[in-house]
C-alpha cells in the first residue's frame, strides 16, 4: 500500500492532497491513511502546514519522486497518468480551468486522444492570457500528437496549425509563420474544403502583407474572397473585405483601401457582429489618419473604442488608444 501511495504521488509530481492520492492509488481511505502516516515517517513525504487540504503532502525531495517514477513500468505509467487526468477533474469540477494544463499533460504521457482537447483548451486559455508563446508551444505539443497518433487526420492537424500560425503572427515570429502558411494552403487544397482553403489564403495574405509582398498578398486576399462569395459565407466575405483594405492602406493605396474596408463594415453590421465592426472603423480611422483627415479619424477610433470597451477587449481598446 505504501507502494501504490507513493507511485500515485510521483506520478501527479505536485503537492497533493488525501483525496487525490486516493482517486489516483485506488486505496481506500484507511489504506490510503496508513500509507501516507508510513510514507511521512519513512522519510518519503512531507506535510505542508498551512497548504489547503489539495497541497497538504508533497515529497521531502523530488529526488525521491524520480526515482519512484522512473522505478515504474510503462503499464504502470500509463494507468496511473489516465486516473491522474480524471481524478484532476473529478476534483476541480468547479473550476476546471485550474488544472486544464496538467490534465492535458497527464493524457498526453498515457496516450490518450484526450490529449488534444485539453491541450488545445490550455493553449485557448493562454492565448486569453497574451501568453503567446505559452500557447504556442501547447499547439506545437497538441500537433505532435495528432502526427503520431492520427498523421491522416488532416482536418485537425489545420485547425490545430492555424491556431499556433495565429500565436507567431502575434509574436512577428515570421520564419516560422511562413512554414505553418505554407502547410495551412497545402493541407486546405488537400481536404478539398473550401472553407478551410479561404481561411489559409486570409492567413497567407496578412502574412505576406506583413513581409511587404502586396501583390501576391492581393492575390491571396482575392482568392479568399471569391471562395467566401461563392459559399455565401457573409461573415468570411467581410473578413477577407477588412483584409484587403489592410494590404491596400500598408501599400498606401488609400482610396482601395476605404472602398473595401467601407463594403466590410456594411457587411458587419448587417450581421450584428460587433467584434467585426470595430475592427473594421479603428481600420478605417487609421486610413483616414493616413490621409490627413484627424477629425474623421478620431471619430472612428471613438466608435472602436466604445464597441471594444461593450466587449471587455483590453487589448483592442490599448491598440485604438494608442492610435
């Protein structure tokens, strides 16, 4: 029992408490109590004073909890990890945002296809956090799964790509956005999914608008934008509208520029989508900044603003402050 106990403990590899180390061992509690009071008195486990009742054991070094993990076998390994993931979960149903990342890792040792999810929720909740480069690395390990688990599930591998292109865009990690473009095209002209191949060349367009290459960012834009109109995608067709009035005013081809982003905003009200709405005004009030016009500029950086402000977009409303 001892045994079990402290296998548990080194497999979670985190200050735990009594109820935890029972749903990962299995013990009972008499069992899962004589083995913690044995453990502490061999010297293996330390009491926490003043830690909540989660963190109230953990042990003396993690020397000892190396070993113990290393001692045990891949069976071993793999069943404990699973119990770790949903005792987690079992444990946190209040809050289980809380434990999002180790139970994301706790699946991913075991190999189980949960994986995934919870990887993709870790990265999710970091992005909210502007942990860019946390999250990044959460894609990186979620697609690493699916290459070894399900290389054929291409419909996965680009969602999950197109979130950590998004996280080094953020970043100006442009070298490695490049590549994950590259294969955001590649895998969307695979699946032969229309949606997906008008998302890739937006994403290929602001990257190549980015790295000043206007014409074949226009020409990825265009492309995106009859893919939109031919699906009737509103909303999609509004996005690639916004994006092509962003190349046009980085080319300083402002007149192009207000006619797109101006046939965006129509097509964004129309739908009621707010979030698309003031990104499109703060577009056109940088336009109008660029063309010398500080009264109409400032007006519309004011609607942004007060759209971004109904939102709770902090990092929006920073960036059209700013402007």
């Amino acid at each position: 029992e001892p045994r079990r106990a402290l296998a548990a403990g080194a497999v979670l590899a985190r200050p735990f408490g009594l109820l935890l180390l029972r749903r990962v061992s299995g013990l009972t509690e008499l069992q899962a109590l004589d083995a913690t009071e044995a453990a502490l008195k061999q010297g293996f486990l330390d009491e926490r004073p003043g830690s909540p009742p989660r963190q109230s054991l953990a042990f003396h070094h993690p020397y000892f909890q190396r070993v113990i993990y290393d001692d045990l076998s891949t069976v071993q390994r793999y069943a404990l990890h699973r119990r770790a993931a949903r005792a987690l979960l079992e444990s946190h149903r209040a809050r289980p945002k809380a434990v999002t990342q180790e139970v994301a890792y706790h699946f991913e040792q075991c190999g189980d296809p949960e994986a995934v999810t919870y990887l993709t929720q870790a990265a999710e909740e970091a992005e909210g956090l502007y942990a860019y480069r946390q999250a990044t690395e959460l894609y990186s390990r979620a697609l690493r799964f699916v290459d070894a688990e399900g290389p054929d599930d291409l419909e996965r591998r680009f969602d999950l790509l197109l979130g950590r292109e998004a996280m080094l865009d953020r970043q100006g990690r442009r070298a490695e956005q490049a590549s994950d473009v590259e294969e955001l095209v590649r895998l969307a002209t695979a699946i032969q999914d229309p949606d997906r191949l008008a998302i890739a060349n937006v994403r290929q367009a602001g990257f190549l608008g980015y790295t000043g290459q206007y014409p074949e960012a226009r020409r990825a834009g265009e492309r995106a934008l009859a893919l939109y109109r031919s699906t009737g995608d509103a909303w999609g067709e509004a996005q690639a509208l916004r994006e092509l009035g962003f190349l046009h005013w980085s080319a300083e081809d402002y007149g192009a520029a207000l006619i797109y982003v101006r046939d965006a905003l129509r097509l964004h009200r129309r739908q009621g989508e707010v979030e698309g709405e003031a990104t499109a005004l703060h577009n056109l009030a940088e336009i109008h900044r660029s063309l010398g016009s500080p009264r109409q500029a400032v007006a519309q950086y004011e609607a942004a603003l007060n759209l971004y402000w109904a939102r709770q977009d902090q990092r929006r409303q920073a960036l059209t402050l700013y402007g």
